[in-house]
C-alpha cells in the first residue's frame, strides 16, 4: 500500500473529474499508475535490447530514405505533413 500526497491543483482536478464520472480518486490514480508503468517498462524493455544489441554488434541500421521506403511514406506525403504543422 503506498500513499501519495498530490500538489492541490492536481488534487482539485482529480477530485472534480470523480465527481463528474461517479468514480473514485483511487479509480483514477490506479489507471494513471498503470499506464504510466506499462509505458515505462516498454521504454526500459526496447533499450535493454537495443543496449544488447549493441553490446553483441547486432544493430541493424537504415537510412531515412530506407526507413520511408520500408513505412511507404513519400517524399510528397513527408512534405504534406511537415506541411499541416506550419
């Protein structure tokens, strides 16, 4: 069992959206651990064995025309996104 004391902004906003959707703080704060774990041992998982990789000389490298070729993304379509950011 852990206990967690949160700043009041984010105390005032998980309070408010329990109270609006009927569900306990504990609901939300278990959701938000979860997840947040999940992500975390993914990203700790892909650089143990991107680290073993390269311990072994095992990396496979690309370019960024190799990496677009193997995504089927266009020089067209790269422009067109860069695009809707600007």
């Amino acid at each position: 069992m852990a206990g967690v004391r949160l700043p009041e902004d984010l105390d005032t906003r998980l309070s408010a959206l329990a109270a609006k959707t009927h569900r306990s703080k504990s609901y939300y704060m278990k959701e938000a651990i979860s997840e947040y774990l999940d992500e975390y041992e993914r990203i700790y998982q892909a650089a143990s064995e991107y680290e073993l990789a390269k311990k072994n000389g095992n990396l496979e490298t690309y370019t960024f025309d190799e990496l677009m070729h193997r995504n089927e993304i266009s020089h067209d379509d790269l422009a067109a996104e860069i695009n809707k950011t600007i």
